[in-house]
C-alpha cells in the first residue's frame, strides 16, 4: 500500500488517539553484513512507500540514506541514518546501519533506541562475520528481529542452506514463513505459508507496480501445503495458546498462527524468515507487512527505565506522562546542530524547555524535525514512541537524557567501545591548530567512539578509534571540511595483565601530618581473570566479623579500579581478579580516602610482584578468496603472526579465517588485492586481547 509521506499524521483529539497512534508506529533498524544489501532494501522500502519518487542505487551513489559523500565514494554505509515513511497505517522509524566493524559503535547507539529490527542475509553467503556481530549487538539490547533472506536471483541461492546458517550459529528457532517460487535467475516470488497464497513480481513490470496475489503453483502445492503444516507445528511447541489449536483442529488458522508469531517475535523464542531480491523489488512489500505484523510497537515493549537521585524510576509509552527522551546522535549539519532523539514518554512541541539531565541545564527546543537522512520536514509535535530529531539543545551528547524540568530523570546510554587503533594528527600550517582543535572536539561530539588526546612523549595531538577505516573516515573529514593535515603511522592500543597470581598481599597505608591521619590495613589475593586476554575486572570481599566494613570494603574496591587506568608497562589493565581477605581499621584515622588509597597501593604492588603482561588486540579475519590464491594468502596470514583456524569452500573460491593481530593488518587490503589480482576481499571483527610477542614484553 503506497501512501504519500508529505502530510503528518493527524493531531490525536483523544488520548485514545494518542494512544491508538503510538501503537502504530514501528522504530526498526536494518542490521546486516557488509554488502548483504540491507541500503537496498531500505532504498525499496522509501520508494514502495512513497517517501521517495525515484530509486537510487548503491553503485550509482544516488542512495538516501549513503548521503554523506565519503559513502558514496566507498560504496558502504558508514554512518547510521534515519527516515521516516508510512505502510498500511503504520509510521516506521528507520535506521540503515553501517555493516562495516569499524563502524558497530554506530549500531550499538541505534539498536539503543529502536524496538526491532530487520537481519538482512546474503542468500548465498548465509550467516557471515558481521552479521553474527551485529545479531549478539541486538541480543543485548534485546531488540526483536525478523530476518530477510536477499540476493534470492543470484547463482547459488538457497533459502534452505540460509535458515539453517541462522539456525547454526545465531538462533535455534528460525521459522520461514515463505516458500521461493523459482530458482536463482528464475526467482519470481514467494508462496506466502501462513496465508497460503503465491506473490509474485512478473518480469518485465515496472517498478513499484506492486506485487500479483494468486493461488499456490500447482507444482508447488504439496511442497508447499508440507512446509505449511512443518511451520504450525514449530509455533505450536513454542506457544502455549498456539499448541492448544493445533491439538484442537490438526492445524492453525492464518489469525491464529500470525497472531503466535508476532509473541514469538518479541519474546525472542523465534525468528519470522522471509526471502526475496531487494534489488529486483522482488520481496519488499510483504517484508514491510511483516514488519508491521511482527515487531513490536513501543507499547508492546516495557517500560523504559532509569533513576534519579538513587532513586530508579519508570516510563511507558504514555504521550500524556511526563516527557523523557534519549539522545542517539549528534549532528553537524547546513541547517544547525541537530540532535537526534527516541521520545520514550510525554509529548514534545517547538518552543518546549527541556532539562539535561547530564549536565542540569535547561535547554529551549527550537525546531522539531522529521528525518529523511540528509533532508528534514519540520513538524510542531512529536510524541512518546517517536523518533526525531531537534535543533536547540547546545550542551546534548550521544548518551543525554532530555525530560520535563518537573520530572528528572537519567536513562542508561549506550556504552562506546574503548578505541584499539591511534594515529597522530597534526595541521601542515601552524595557523590551523587551533582549527584542528575546534574539528577533532566536533567529530568526537559526533562520534563517541573517537578520542581526541596528546601523546605525552611528542605532545601531538592523537586520534582514537576503532579500526584503520574509521580513522581513515574521520581523518577524510578533517581534510573536506577545508583542514590540511599530516597524519602519523597507525599504532595499536595495547593493554596489560597479570602474569602470575599474587596470595596474601598486605598492605598498611598510614599517614599522619597534623590534624586526623589516613589509617588503612588490608590483605588482597590477586590472580588474573581466566586465561591471558580475558577481559574485565573483578573484586570481592571475603572478610568476616566486620574487621573491614562495607563502605571500607567499597572504597577498596574504588582505589583498585583507579590502579587500572595505567600499569607498570604504561597502559590499561585489563583480566584482573582482586580478593580482599582481611583488614583493620583505626577507630579516628580510617576513612574512604585511606582505604582507596589502599586499594589502589595494593594492586599496583600485586602487578610489580606478579609481573605484567603485555596483550595486543587481535581480530578475526574472514577472508574469500579464488581457489588458485590460497596458498599465497595462507603464507601471507602466517607471516603476519596469523593462526589459521580453517577453509571451506564457497561458490568456486575459498573462505579462510584466521586470528591476526590488529597491528599487522595494516594495509592488508593492498597485498589481498596484490595476492588475488583484485579479486580476493576480507572482513574483520575485533577477538579480543592475547600476549604480545616475548620480544614486546618488557
């Protein structure tokens, strides 16, 4: 159903409205690996609903949402973009999310604020590196998903060898609720399983013209009435209510079997699996159905919550309840500093003053936009469930809350990912430093994920990141905004750990200059946290008979998370397990001071003692190559320290993955391309930490 996207909804007259009109509004996102074609299917999506009058195309760079001209030249999506459009009564908010791993900062910041999402997969590939990436991003956050199986028109496709991909490795209930209606360049349509009806897009139809509604192929209909009957009863073991029909009648009604797929969807016991060929326009009308019939609306998902003061609060999705809201993005742009925001209650209009919770400000909203990546309609409201964006608040980061002055309230921000590659930025002209300044502090407005900093041995100015490509982006940036910059060889960021486990450390802090002194005694074991590159910190108290008290026990703790910042090698301390044994206090001189003290004192020692370790970042490198080239490209990830972990074919070439550190996998797309004259590619996805080569210990 194609509507014009140029007029608003109306005004709810009614609070009845106002609710009738948050439960029709979808916030989704496209997650995918990259090249799966998720910016294609949104493309599709735009047009089929009107929200766009012609198609663009990836290869032409004439896409809405790749607008920014760095994606365009690259041919990815790199920065998370949000449109608005309507199908069948429905709005839909929707995010097209980079697929790139240097860029999944940008997804975890959408899947924040979005209450499903569409999984496209490579019909061919089925389940690659970033898609299992971006699919455990979602199950933090606990966003529904229904999965679209594109590309169904290219040699090689099989639905079958997808959903059972996705069965493997990212869920165990994948239920395909079409059935292919011809193969690879035959691909004509879908047999719709839970209605029973065949959709098909005849050759040669113009784009847009929709899709013909007919009865099942008769070729297909056993196949078909099979499959039907397979995927009632994979519903009725998994709900209650389903199972009840179906040992009632043998089978489940249309209703029935929609109505347990759509629970099943947002309980997250089961997949909806569809299939088709975005680029084609082959698949991407009933897609939007599902998606109005499966994922939630803001209503069917709980509560959103947060705290203040101490105290933890909740907010439904009530447009009349006090407004709350979630800054997601940040935006330099032409027509100002827009703020992208997800209203989770209350009602905001232009000219409303709102309270930053981060900073306890109050902020004046100017202008309230409605998205279409690059381009913006200006509306006077927007209500809980909305996605938006707005011009006014001047001090907003990623992560800011925005709510009612009356009604404070701080939501939980999305966590950035700590930056694992630095380069040095420095201006060619001494008169753009401070220039330099003002952009490096305007990208990390823009990207959390990026660290602007000083090498303290050069004193140059340092930016951080996630990968050479995001670096490569930002740094691109600085270059188009006007800024001639040199930019020094990229280098890793390394952290460290402890070598051996340290028993029965003691450690007494007393200080006394004059007035009430510092008093702390404790007694800590320190081992590292699993094996070498395990990840994370952990502290617990094993003192009985309150020798230590609890506030004490806290402010130990506090003191060794302050000795993480920086250990004897000089970087980060990560994979470290702190056990606090035994301690005493001095009635007058003890106090939280002494004791963080203590603590951090405590661990420092435990890391001289139990010897440092250095680790390095490592990724997983997937690499598709011709058959004639592995040899070479297997020789070539040795060298550079990789461990091979397999190779499997895949559609006349090979697939190799292997571990490499993260510093060797500098400028590997050139000797790929060298290696396979141009035909071998790769993605990578960070693995964690392991130990430095002897050679860097030290």
């Amino acid at each position: 159903m194609r509507t014009d996207l140029t007029t608003s909804p109306s005004t709810p007259t009614s609070a009845a409205a106002a609710i009738a009109a948050v439960a029709a509004v979808r916030n989704l996102g496209i997650l995918a690996h990259v090249d799966a074609g998720k910016t294609t299917v949104t493309e599709r999506i735009l047009f089929l609903t009107g929200a766009v009058h012609k198609r663009g195309e990836v290869h032409e760079g004439t896409t809405v949402t790749d607008f920014d001209p760095q994606e365009r030249d690259r041919g990815i999506t790199i920065f998370a973009a949000a449109v608005s459009c309507r199908w069948d009564g429905h709005l839909l908010n929707l995010i097209d999310t980079p697929g790139h791993v240097d860029f999944a900062d940008e997804v975890e910041r959408s899947l924040r604020v979005l209450d499903g999402a569409v999984a496209v997969f490579d019909a061919v590939a089925g389940v690659e590196p970033q898609s299992e990436s971006v699919w455990r991003q979602a199950d933090r956050h606990g966003v529904p998903r229904i999965a679209f199986v594109n590309k169904m028109d290219r040699p090689g496709a099989d639905l079958d060898a997808a959903v059972a991909s996705i069965r493997e490795k990212l869920h165990p209930a994948p239920l395909a609720v079409q059935l292919p209606i011809g193969r690879e360049g035959a691909f004509t349509g879908v047999v719709d399983l839970v209605g029973m009806r065949a959709l098909t897009w005849p050759a040669g139809a113009a784009p847009g013209e929709g899709c013909q509604v007919g009865d099942v192929p008769e070729e297909l209909a056993q196949e078909a009435g099979r499959r039907r009957q397979a995927l009632a009863e994979a519903v009725a073991e998994l709900h209650p209510a389903a199972l009840e029909e179906y040992c009632a009648t043998g089978t489940l009604t249309p209703g029935a079997l929609t109505d347990a797929l759509r629970r099943l969807t947002g309980s997250g016991q089961a997949v909806v699996v569809l299939c088709g060929a975005a680029y084609r326009d082959r698949g991407v009308e009933p897609l939007l159905d599902a998606v109005t019939a499966y994922l939630p609306s803001p209503l069917d998902v709980p509560p959103v919550r947060g705290e203040f003061d101490g105290a933890p609060q909740e907010r439904a999705a009530d447009p009349e309840q006090p407004f709350s809201a979630l800054v997601f993005k940040v935006t330099a742009s032409t027509t100002g500093r827009l703020v992208g925001l997800r209203i989770y209650s209350g009602t905001l209009r232009k000219g409303d003053t709102v309270l930053d919770a981060r900073t306890g400000r109050t902020e004046r909203i100017g202008r309230i936009l409605r998205v279409q990546a690059d381009r913006h309609t200006e509306t006077d409201t927007a209500a809980a469930g909305d996605i938006v964006a707005v011009v006014g608040p001047k001090g907003a980061r990623a992560g800011t809350t925005l709510c009612d002055p009356r009604a404070p309230l701080v939501l939980e921000p999305a966590v950035a990912a700590d930056p694992v590659v630095t380069v040095a930025v420095e201006a060619r002209r001494s008169a753009d430093t401070d220039r330099l300044a003002a952009a490096l502090a305007r990208l990390t407005e823009e990207d959390p994920s990026l660290v602007a900093g000083t090498d303290p041995e050069g004193g140059r100015r340092t930016l951080s990141g996630l990968g050479e490509l995001h670096l490569e982006v930002a740094v691109e940036k600085l270059r188009r905004a006007g800024l001639e910059v040199a930019v020094g060889r990229p280098r890793v960021a390394y952290r460290e750990t402890l070598a051996a486990a340290v028993t029965g450390l003691v450690l007494r802090h007393v200080k006394q200059d004059g007035g009430s002194g510092q008093f702390a005694h404790i007694v800590v074991d320190v081992a590292p946290l699993g094996e070498p590159g395990a990840d994370g910190f952990e502290f617990r108290s094993t003192v009985t008979g309150g020798r230590v008290p609890p506030e004490f026990v806290q402010a130990v703790e506090a003191g060794c998370r302050d000795a993480l910042a920086d250990g004897p090698l000089g970087h980060p301390v990560t994979g470290v397990r702190v056990t606090l044994t035994d301690g005493a206090t001095h009635v007058k001189d003890s106090s939280d001071l002494a004791f963080r003290t203590a603590g951090r004192l405590a661990l420092r020692e435990a890391l001289r003692r139990g010897g440092p370790l250095l680790l390095e970042p490592v990724a997983e490198v997937t690499a598709t190559v011709p058959p004639e080239s592995v040899g070479g490209v297997l020789g070539d990830l040795s060298a550079r320290r990789g461990r091979v972990h397999g190779s499997a074919p895949r559609g006349g070439g090979a697939v190799l993955t292997a571990t490499v550190p993260l510093a060797e996998l500098f400028g590997y797309a050139g000797a790929l391309r060298g290696r396979t004259q141009g035909r071998g590619t790769f993605t990578t996805r960070p693995a964690g930490y392991a130990p430095a080569p002897r050679a860097q210990q030290r």
